[in-house]
C-alpha cells in the first residue's frame, strides 16, 4: 500500500480578538495548508500544517517548496499497515516540523483505515478513545475570572492560566483568586513561558497556595535554574524551551535534553511545532519505560482538522494527563462545514475530518 498522491489548499480562518505572540508578532487569523492524501486503492485521509507565527522555525510560505521535494523524492511512499507508528514517523525526510506532521497523520490515518481501526488504536492499540482536558485561561484579568467561573460550572479539574504581565507577586496573587473561583481541587497550569529569573519564580512561588498549582510552564529564562526550582519544591514543565535553550535553535539532542526532563512533571508537546525525530526518540522511549514526565498533548490554535487528530494523539499518549485543546475556542469560524463541539473535561476523541467535512475553499 503506499500514499500515491497529495492535493493541498490553503486556508485562512479568523480569530475571535488579537493575540500577542512570541517576538512581538500579533495574530489576527490563523493560516494554514490542508492536505489531502490518497491511496491507489481508495483510502483517504485530511490533515493540517499550520506554522505558528512567532514559534515555528518554519512560514507558511516556505511549506509550498518543501512539499514539492518532498513529492518528487519520495512518492510513492510505501505503507505497512502494520508498521509501529515511531517507525513509519521517522522514515519521513527532514522537513519542517509542521509539514512532517501532517505526513504523518496522513500516513498513520491511512494505516487505520486499512486496519479498520480508529485512529488512536492505530497508534496506540488498546487506547480507550477517552481524554481529559483542561480549559485555557488568557487575556484580561476580568476575561479570566470569567471563565474560571464557567469553568468550575463545567467542571473542569485541570485549568492553564497564563500569567499576566505583572510582577511575580501579583501574578501569584492572582493565580489565588482563580484558584478560589474554580473551587476545592482544581488545579492550574501556570504558563510563564521564560519570562522570569530564578528570583522571580521562587517568590512566585511564596506568594501563590502550593496546593492550587499542578505546575509552571517555562518558569525560568535558563535551563541551568530549573534544578533549583525543583530543589525549591517548584513543579515545571516544558514546553518550547528545549529549543529555544540551544544557540542555533536547533533540536536539542538526546543526551542533552534527558536531564531536563528528568526533573519535569510534564512535558507539553505540541505536534505542529515539535515533531522531529529527536522529539520522537524521546517520545517513544518515554512512552516504552512507562515512566517519567507526564505528556501533555496541546495545541497552537491549528484548525478543526488539527484538534481532532491531537484529540486522537493525546488518547494514544497522554496516559490520563488532561490535554491541552482548548485555543480552538480562539478561532472565529473553521474549514470544517460544522465547528467541533465546544471542549468537554472528559470526552471521547473527535471525529476525524474527511474531505466532504470541509467547508468551501
């Protein structure tokens, strides 16, 4: 069986307001590439590369060039249906992160169907089709209690808030009066994202209630300050650091990246940015010794077509840890004819997009 032909269409979909990204960028829609994959046989399969601005290493406009080599090199690429999915991932090219993700959906959704499987059995066979997740709290101080409040009516038990661009101690301060609005036992992923020292994090620490926090994400600038914090008792988890902490902004490699998990509660993998095979190594080993950090499958706004297939991915992988699904709810309208249902705190995984699913172009 092998992927005999690609088809492609771009889309540009609106977000409901402004969001401030990395580098000073500000993102008013979301933009993407849409791909569709079939077989000699009739099989076909819908997915998504979606570069986010101010992250992802790679434009929009540079996928048109990589995917054209990536067409006259390499199909048609051959399928085993049967083939472990970290295999048939790492046999792509080096392509840019976004485009070798959607490849790989395209490959692993072709797999499933040929198998009759869902897509998460595929991956992961003996996967439930279950995942929880947690609600995203951003913006304004005001929009954030707003949802906090509609939150702890969904009841939602794992909430990430990003913090404000305040100091340390109003943020902690802050972080407990969403905590007090969620109700006993919820608790929040507090997104830093490298903007403290390791000062400012531990008096953060000081100021928030322990028993609220599940962990902060990127609290530090340095990968040398993160053992202090877990020393101080302080959970973190990773996120785009482990590139952003290399001087080229490469992949970091495995040896170098192993010491910064072992000391992390979670490691939010998100797909559209991370998926070269450094990342898969250690997703897979991971995933093999069945110990270390929790993964937690999230987001980068990708398009309906994203979410449902992170949807699948967190149920394969995330063992439970509630992912991080939730910046769908930024998008203003879809590709997909008709919007995914609103995030549940437990649900099963989204139906997978098929190319009647879509909207017009």
């Amino acid at each position: 069986m092998v992927l005999q032909e690609l088809t492609t269409r771009s889309f540009h979909v609106p977000l409901r307001g402004p969001l401030q990204m990395a580098r000073g960028k500000t993102l008013h829609a979301r933009e993407g590439m849409l791909l569709t994959g079939s077989t000699a046989d009739g099989i076909v399969a819908v997915a998504e590369a979606s570069p986010l601005p101010g992250f992802s290493r790679e434009t929009l406009a540079s996928l048109d060039t990589a995917l054209d080599e990536f067409c006259a090199a390499c199909l048609p690429f051959e399928i085993d249906p049967d083939e472990r999915c970290f295999s048939l991932w790492t046999r792509l090219p080096d392509l840019p992160d976004s485009l070798r993700f959607a490849l790989a959906m395209l490959l692993s959704q072709i797999q499933a169907q040929a198998r009759g499987v869902a897509l998460h059995e595929a991956l992961a066979p003996g996967s439930a089709g279950v995942i929880r997740c947690n609600a995203l709290l951003s913006g304004t101080r005001a929009g954030c209690m707003e949802k906090a409040a509609a939150c702890r009516e969904a009841g939602f038990r794992r909430v990430k808030l990003k913090v404000l661009p305040e100091s340390p101690e109003v943020n902690g301060a802050f972080v407990n009066e969403v905590a007090e609005a969620l109700g006993d036992g919820v608790k929040i992923r507090v997104d830093v994202n490298q903007q403290w020292e390791l000062a400012q994090a531990l008096h953060f620490a000081e100021v928030a209630w322990p028993a609220c926090l599940d962990y902060l994400e990127e609290p530090v600038r340095t990968p040398a300050d993160l053992s202090a914090c877990e020393a101080a008792g302080l959970p973190y988890a990773l996120d785009e650091s482990w590139r952003a902490w290399t001087a080229d902004g490469a992949a970091l490699t495995d040896g170098a990246l192993k010491p910064l998990l072992a000391g992390a509660k979670a490691w939010i993998w998100k797909p559209t940015l991370h998926f070269d095979r450094t990342m898969l190594r250690t997703l897979e080993n991971r995933m093999r010794a069945g110990a270390g950090p929790q993964i937690v499958l999230s987001s980068a706004y990708e398009s309906g077509v994203g979410i449902a297939l992170l949807s699948h991915l967190a149920a394969a992988f995330s063992n439970g840890a509630a992912a991080g699904l939730d910046t769908y709810a930024s998008l203003d309208a879809d590709v997909r004819a008709q919007r995914l249902e609103p995030l549940q705190p437990e649900m099963t995984v989204y139906p997978l997009a098929t190319p009647n699913d879509l909207g017009p172009a």
